[in-house]
C-alpha cells in the first residue's frame, strides 16, 4: 500500500517545534487528555505525546463508562478527593462541551444474608466520604425499581448519583479543548529516552527530540517503564489487570435502569451488570492479573460465566442476543492507592497506578497535578476566554447526526452512524488512524452486526487513511 | 429524487421495510393485484439485498427462468418493481415502528414519519459475528462475515486478506470460498465442527473446492496476532490444538434475521427462529405488520425467499381488500426439543386454516433419525418418520395438524431420536 505509507509517513514527520514547552504530558489516555486540558486552561504550553496512532488506545480503550461519585472509594484517600472533584468538574462542564450523563443511580445490590450484613457499613462509608444521599433501601423498594431483577436479590444501598458517560467522547473533547487552546499532540510518537539539565528536559522520541520544563507522566500500562527509562527511577511496577465485558443487544436496554453493583469483596469490587449511553446493557468486567500489557483477548469460558452471572441477576436477558464482548486492562500496582508522585528536583510528575477509576477521577487527578505543579514555583495566567468545542453526540439520548439533514447517508445502520461523522473523524488533528480510532469517535462497527453490513463501505471510506488500512484494492499488490 | 416519495401526501398503502428478493417481490406482487401505493423502504445506495454482492450463478432460475449472477438478479429483481410502479426509497432508514402502522425513518433529508396501511417487515438474515460466537483469543483486525467480504470484494474492489481460513462449511462457506478466488485470496483452510461438510457442495465445484483443505470434526478454538491475525488455533478429531498461520479469518453461515426492529420495538419474537412472531400469513403480533423472506427464519436461498414475499404480497393485498380472518383464539406452534431449531409459523389462525403458507417449516440441529412429532395437552396428535439434516428444510402441512387439534398449543419433538 504504497499510498497509505506516504500518507502515514508524512504524519509520522519529525516533530517540527523546535520550542519549549512548559508541559509536556506523556500518554493520551484519559488521564492524560484531561491533564492537557487543564493545563491548557491554566495558561500552559503544552504538548501532549502518544506511542499510539490514536489517543484512548491503552487501558482507557476499555472500561465500564460508570462516572461514581466515590461513595465506596478508600476513605480519606486522594483516589476519593479526585473522583468527587471530577464528578464534580464533570456536571459543570458537561452543558457547554455537550458531554453525555445518563444520572440513573446505582443499586448495591446484597445476594446473601452475609452480604446484607455489609450494606450498613457501605452506606456509613459513603456518607463519610460526603455522599450523603446514599441510603438502604429494602428487597420490596428494589424490586419496583429495578423489576426485572432477580427476586433473589435481599436489599440494596441506593447511591442516586452514579452515572454513566460515553468513555470516548469525553476524553477526546478534553484533549479537543486543549488542541483548539493551543496545545500540540503528536501521535505515533514514542519517548525513549530523556535528559534534565536542571532547567528543562530533552525527550527523545521515535518522532524526533521535544524540550520541556516539565513533564507529567501519564503512560498508563507503561507508567513504570517511562519512569524508569527516561525518569531513571519507578518507585511501583505495573501489573496489569484485565476485565472482560459483554454488552448485550439494545433490546436489553430496559431490563435495568441503575447500575447494579455487587457487593465489593476484599479482592475485587465485582461484576457489575450496567447500561451503555449507547443504549445497550453490559455485564463486566472481570479481574484477571496477567503479565502483558497489550494482551486484551477474550475468553469463551469466562464470557459463558459473565453471561450466566448476568441472566442470574437479570433472568429476562437469558436468550439476549450478545452485540459485543471485549476486554480492558487497568494499569494496577501492587497497592491500591493512585501513585502520584510530585518530583521537585527533577521538574517530573508521576501519575501512575490509576487503575479503575480513572474515567470518573480524570477532571479532579488533572487538578491535583496541576497544583503539585504549582508546588514547582510555576505560575500562568489562566486563559480568560477559552475555546469552548463540542464533544462528538454519540449516546443515544443526545441529538445524533443522522437527526438532522445533510449527513450523507447512514454507514453504519446498526449504531446509525453516518458518512458526515465518519469524515469529520478522519480529519482534523486527532484524525483516526485505526479502526480502533474510528470506532471510538463514531461507534462505527461497534453494534450487533459487528460489520457485516458496513465492513465494505468502511473499507472504502477510510481507504489510505489508516496506518494498518483494513483492505488493500484488489489487483495493487 | 431522494425525498418526494416521503413527502408525497398520498396515502401509503403497504411500506415494505428492506428491498432484497423477498420485499422486492412482495412489492411487485401487490402492484399487480392492484394495490395503489407501495413505498420500498432501502438502507442502502442500492435495492436488490444480499445478492448484490454474492457475484455468482446460480440465481433466478424461478424467478427469470435463466441462470443469473447475484448482481444481475438484484439489478433485474429492481427494473421489474420500478417498471410495476414500486416506489423505491434508498438510503433511507427504518429507525423505529409504532403500532398500526407508524414508521420513523431517517434519509439524507432528515428525519420523517410516515404511515402505512400495512407494513411488510422484509429486512432479511446476516451472518453471526465474532461477538456473538463468544470466540476467544485477540480481538483483531481480519476477522469478517462472508457478507462482509463480498461486499468489499464486489462492490467495493477491495480485499481484507490474502490467506484466510474459512470457518464453516455451510453453503455460503462455499460462496466465500468462491469469492475469494475472484479477488486473488487464497484461503489455507476451511474448518467445520461437524463430522462432514454441512452443505452438499455442487459437483461442479468440488474440483476447485480441493484446492483448500477441508478439515472437518475441527472447531475454532481462539484466534491469535497482535493488530491483525495471525493465527487460527482449531482443535482437531484427535483433541488436539494447533496453530493455523493466516492473515484473516471468514466466519460464515449461523445465520440470524435481522429483526431489531422488532425486538426493540412492539413486535413479539420468537426466540427460536430469532425472527418475528407470526400465523401462517406472515402476520406479525401487531396484524398491520407482515414478515417475509429469511426474516421469518434462517436461512433459504434467495430464490425461496423472493417465491414467499410474492406470497406475501398476495395476503396483503387481500387482507386490504377484503380482511383476513382475525387472529384471535389462535394455536400456538412452539417446540422445546434442542433438536428442532425451530417451527414457524409460531400461530395458527384456526378459521381459515388452508390459506397462508400451508406449511410448518422446521430445522433440524443436527443430522437425525427417529419420529417427529406434534402433541396437544399431553397427547399425540401426529407422528411421521423422520430422517433429515441440518441443511434439510422439513416441511410439515398445517391442514394435517389443525385437523387434529382444535385449540392450545401444539409442541413439536423429535421422539427415538438418533443422531
């Protein structure tokens, strides 16, 4: 394909600033696009570098789209201060980026007599934590709530606040917001090495040197090998930890309202049984330790048992067609807390270990590095009037493209994505470069014929855009 | 001309959702009884359904008395519904149905709602994907659906591998197989589950079928590769699990109707066919709405489908004409026996019991011998000697089971089975 390598070629050029940056963030997962945002806002020049050809293509490709409000995480923890500032963050930014929430609540739900004895503590917990709308709920309330739920259920706690959110959309706009303030993002671009003089860093990266006064690390998976290759120390270890998920057919959408969480055992918070904003209802993920970082394949067995776990608390979605399945991994440590680790000498900020909650904590850890970087004497003006865009209207409650005329025609039929979203997603400086991409930014692919009807089209459309394209044109080898 | 037909304020007298051989047919069929208006509803750029893209012989030999390719059949299925005065609607997109009749469509113009006096749900059958297989392994690039690569294949001049394994060995494994030699793709394998080949292969074709290997009593186990396959891992008669190196993998056939229109709408679906609830006209739950074509089950060939939309065409017309008989008080049709894939139609409208399909068709699950039978509140009311085949459409005369039972359930099973 020799059309597509120039194209991706021309992309991959060197990187041509020769400028320094106050900040540069390594790793565009979630945690890092909303970094760049907020120090973009806060009148830094930022650049933002990711090894993937698209943003979003690490641990925050996949996860359960629940924004919490931390009414369960560890008391007194920054964990906790950082998803009640990004919860928080997230309802008065949503309105002007246009950021899908469905505000459904969430039911703790006890299955045993041994779990019921625990929801007290659930409860006092989330009121400590300053979640105070928290409140048990007995088996007969649940049941009118949620009546396609197992009458098995005994009592849940009721935390009205949890949400779900479009895990894609979000972040995109967050790093959206920064590229249209001023920030760089360079993509394909790996960091290898680095150098601090004192004053400022050179990274060494596959696209060529980049000079920065600070950097935040924010690798995700490969938090600790950035750390301790281009910082020369990791005070954690990776190890990460995958969840496998099965989203049923939309027909399922209704079964449940809230999200059905499990009790949490010492191990593992559990498999919780949830709704997409895509209009689709989920089981998942799983917690399975394992040592690769990129290794995100499913497991028949497992996708059995999660499918068997969710018709056992759902009975009605026994004989759902399954629209998907996928896998996730959290970029775990051997402990529980986030590691974020301010290093003053070293103009260095870690920001490692957020392994499950990063989605809902992103707006508030963004918040919190930014005044760990104060803490380095660094001081902008906050922009005063910034471009404010709008995040692409995927879910299925907000207005969607195809609504309005002069799309083009719908591509994708089974997730109504249109032609007119599939090319604004391959334009632009975060232009998808993968399937993977494209399907982030426009659902294409991702509903029940999984391709079947649009593979073709797709193929078409995206033809010399991608750098792994999806077809070759027959007779051009 | 995208936009006039939905806009048009005469009335609409039958929307047909989906213009494959089935809606296309059942269009043509009400034109020529004389019904005034009837609206093609396409998502596509193009009506003619899946034989668009499936470019080869054999299609038509009902319908046009002559061997055609898929494409050839589609572009001729389309000039006789223009030329009867069908009017086709393409690009445009059935997003939602009400009850009585109400359809929300989306087009390039926008959002309409429109209203027919009868709907016929013709939106055909797709291959399951990957997914809903629950395979395991990497979930990466060049895992497709046969109609998925014959569409890039056909109509978009592109291929997404060049040395597949071929999963499946119904007969559209052989269609894939065919469609891969047309675009340079040589396949290194084609595995089936199964002790032999699901379909019986023309025997024309076996010559070039041997080009690939069949293994049979070979299931897929997991596929592997970092951004794109690179391995089939199967597991053989032996228990043992190897490596196939490949750069794609073609899941083909377990074919499922395309009813999410029904199943997230008002229509009841049964779960066994996976297509919508209907008596032995078509007739869906909600009676304003009929089904056709390979919506009704999986899977006929095109020309089967396009014969049953002409029928359908024809109840229709009637029941505007003069009403088919209700459907209140009538049998219900339904089989538990894992054997049966399922037994359609579902009801039985007791009062006319002759009109309408005039047959149950069945599936098998696997190759069987032993005795089909119907029972009613706990007693046999009818037996036959059965020997078939997954592949094998069983057909059983409803006069002969109406006959028999007046009212309920009648439960279809396989008794003494052998398999």
């Amino acid at each position: 394909m020799p059309d597509a390598q120039s194209k991706s070629q021309a992309e991959n050029s060197q990187i041509p600033s020769r400028d320094l940056f106050d900040v540069v963030v390594i790793g565009a997962g979630v945690v890092g696009c909303a970094i760049a945002r907020r120090f973009t806002l806060e009148g830094a020049k930022v650049a933002v570098v990711e090894k993937a050809t698209d943003i979003l293509d690490g641990a925050s490709k996949a996860n359960s789209a629940i924004l919490h409000t931390g009414f369960d995480a560890p008391k007194g923890s920054l964990e906790l201060e950082c998803i009640r500032a990004g919860f928080h963050e997230y309802q008065e930014i949503r309105g002007e980026l246009g950021l899908a929430q469905e505000k459904n609540g969430a039911f703790v739900v006890a299955w045993s007599p041994e779990e019921m004895g625990k929801l007290d503590g659930i409860v006092a917990q989330a009121h400590e934590n300053g979640v105070e709308d928290v409140h048990l709920v007995d088996a007969k309330t649940l049941q009118s709530a949620e009546p396609n739920l197992s009458t098995q259920a005994l009592g849940a706690v009721r935390v009205p606040q949890e949400s779900i959110i479009d895990p894609w959309s979000s972040p995109y706009v967050y790093l959206r917001q920064a590229l249209d303030n001023g920030a760089k993002v360079y993509l394909s671009c790996a960091v290898t090495r680095g150098e601090f003089d004192g004053e400022s860093w050179r990274l060494e990266t596959s696209r060529g040197d980049l000079r920065a006064r600070t950097v935040v690390n924010c690798a995700g998976l490969y938090g600790d090998t950035v750390d301790s290759e281009v910082l020369g120390d990791a005070q954690f270890a990776i190890a990460p930890r995958k969840g496998q998920f099965v989203v049923f057919d939309k027909a399922a959408h209704d079964l449940v309202k809230s999200v059905i969480l499990p009790v949490p055992t010492e191990v593992t918070k559990g498999v919780v049984v949830f709704r997409t904003v895509f209009g689709n209802l989920a089981v998942g993920p799983t917690a399975e330790e394992q040592d690769s970082r990129t290794d995100t394949s499913t497991d028949q067995d497992t996708l059995k048992a999660l499918i068997a776990e969710g018709i056992a608390k759902v009975p009605a979605l026994a004989g759902m067609p399954v629209t998907a399945t996928y896998a996730g991994l959290r970029p775990a440590t051997d402990r529980k807390e986030y590691r974020i680790f301010p290093n003053l000498e070293k103009n260095w900020i870690t920001v490692g270990g957020i392994r499950s909650t990063g989605l809902s904590a992103s707006l508030g850890i963004a918040r919190h590095v930014y005044r760990l970087y104060e803490g380095f004497g660094r001081r902008h003006d906050a922009l005063e009037a910034p471009e404010v865009p709008k995040a692409a209207a995927l879910a299925h409650l907000l207005p969607r493209d195809w609504m309005s005329a002069g799309h083009g025609e719908i591509v994708c039929h089974c997730e109504l994505v249109t032609r007119r979203e599939i090319e604004r997603a391959l334009s632009g400086p975060l232009a998808a470069r993968s399937m993977g991409g494209l399907k982030r930014q426009t659902r294409a692919t991702m509903g029940r014929c999984q391709g079947f009807y649009c593979s073709a089209r797709l193929a078409e459309l995206t033809a010399e855009k991608f750098e792994q394209p999806v077809s070759e044109g027959i007779g051009h080898d | 001309m995208i936009d006039r037909a939905l806009d048009s304020p005469l009335p609409i007298d039958v929307a047909i959702i989906g213009g494959g051989p089935a809606g296309l047919a059942a269009a043509v069929e009400l034109k020529s009884r004389g019904v005034k208006r009837v609206l093609v509803l396409e998502r596509e750029e193009q009506a003619g359904g899946i034989p668009r893209h499936c470019n080869h012989p054999p299609f038509g030999m009902r319908e046009f008395r002559r061997v055609l390719t898929g494409p050839k059949y589609a572009a001729r299925l389309v000039a006789r519904a223009q030329k009867a005065g069908v009017e086709i609607q393409t690009l445009t997109t059935v997003t939602d149905v009400y009850p009585g009749g109400e359809l929300a469509v989306a087009s390039p113009a926008g959002t309409h709602l429109i209203s027919a006096r009868r709907v016929i749900y013709a939106t055909g059958v797709r291959e399951a994907p990957r997914s809903a297989r629950l395979i395991s392994g990497a979930r990466v690039q060049g895992v497709v659906n046969t109609g998925a690569l014959q569409s890039m294949v056909y109509l978009k001049g592109r291929r997404p591998f060049s040395r597949p394994v071929i999963v499946g060995s119904e007969l559209v494994a052989f269609s894939a197989l065919m469609t891969c030699r047309h675009a340079g793709i040589r396949p290194v394998a084609m595995i089936e589950a199964g002790p032999s080949a699901t379909a019986r292969w023309p025997s024309s074709l076996l010559p070039r079928l041997r080009q690939v290997q069949l293994h049979t009593a070979t299931r897929l186990v997991a596929i592997k590769g970092a951004r794109s396959v690179e391995a089939a891992v199967v597991s053989g008669p032996d228990g043992q699990e190897r490596e196939i190196a490949c750069d794609g993998v073609i899941l083909t056939g377990e074919f499922t109707p395309e009813a999410a229109l029904a199943r997230c709408g008002h229509l009841d679906v049964d779960p066994a066919t996976c297509g919508p609830v209907v008596d032995q006209w078509g007739r869906c739950s909600d009676p304003v709405y009929f089904a056709t074509g390979n919506l009704l089950r999986p899977v006929e060939t095109a020309g089967r489908s396009w014969a049953e939309g002409r029928k359908t065409g024809e109840w229709v017309a009637r029941d505007l004409a003069d009403g088919l008989p209700q459907p209140a008080g009538s049998l219900r049709i339904t089989t538990r026996d894992p054997l049966l894939k399922y037994a359609m139609p579902q009801r039985i409208c007791k009062s006319q019991p002759a009109g309408g399909m005039g047959e149950i068709q069945m599936r098998v699950t696997a190759r069987v011998s032993g005795n089909l039978v119907a029972r009613s509140e706990n007693a046999t009311v009818w037996r036959q000697a059965l020997n078939s085949r997954p592949e094998r459409r069983i057909e059983v005369a409803i006069a002969d089971i109406v006959s028999r039972v007046s009212e309920g359930t009648v439960e279809f099973s396989i008794e003494e089975a052998a398999t």
